[in-house]
C-alpha cells in the first residue's frame, strides 16, 4: 500500500511545488508500510478535506461572500491538522519507537527537526 508521491504543493506563500525529497532531506528514502486500517483512516480523512476544498472551489466560482469562504478555509486548516496529528502519532509511535529499540537514536534529531518545521 506504499504510495509515491509526484510533488507536494506548498502553502500559499510559496507557491511552488517541491520534489518530497526537498521536503524531508534527512528520510526521504524511507518508506512507511501501513497497516489497511491506518491506510483507510489516512485516505479517507485526506478524501473528505479533498471534497471540502473542492466545495470552496464551487463557492468562488458562485461568488460566495468572503467570510463564508474564509469559514471553510479554516475548516479545511482544521481538518488537515488533524490529519497531520493522527499520522504524526503513530509515526511516534511505529517508526520513532522502533528505531529506538533498535538503537537508531538518530531519529530522535530527525523527529526535532520534523516538530520544528512543523511549528512553524
């Protein structure tokens, strides 16, 4: 259930795409299998923000007033938030615990580095 992923489009400010390897320099030759039930969770939490972004398409293109779009834009913020803290928890939980165990201490750098981009 790996999937490669082409690019990544960034946040408003810059507005560019970048290769996933730009985007995390220190794992992008990592893979993570997932379980189905994490795959499905994942998947459908990133089709329901896919159709909420899609719905704030349709507003402009009927030229919604500004604060309900701006509502719904938060509401997307939001729920992409949620999708980065349930896959930032099992990441902690799988993949950090892991490569502790193992005696990959490395990866308690790469996840401070992850926590300050994300904090940003």
């Amino acid at each position: 259930m790996n999937q490669k992923i082409e690019s990544v489009q960034l946040p408003e400010e810059n507005q560019e795409t970048m290769p996933p390897s730009e985007l995390n320099c220190s794992c992008s030759d990592k893979t993570k299998e997932r379980s189905e039930k994490e795959y499905k969770d994942l998947m459908n939490r990133l089709k329901r923000i896919e159709g909420q972004v899609r719905g704030i398409q349709n507003m402009l293109e009927n030229d919604a007033y500004c604060t309900e779009v701006l509502i719904q834009v938060a509401a997307v913020n939001a729920a992409l938030n949620s999708f980065n803290k349930a896959l930032l928890a099992n990441h902690v939980r799988t993949c950090v615990a892991d490569n502790i165990r193992a005696g990959n201490d490395e990866v308690i750098d790469e996840l401070v580095i992850l926590l300050q981009k994300l904090m940003k």
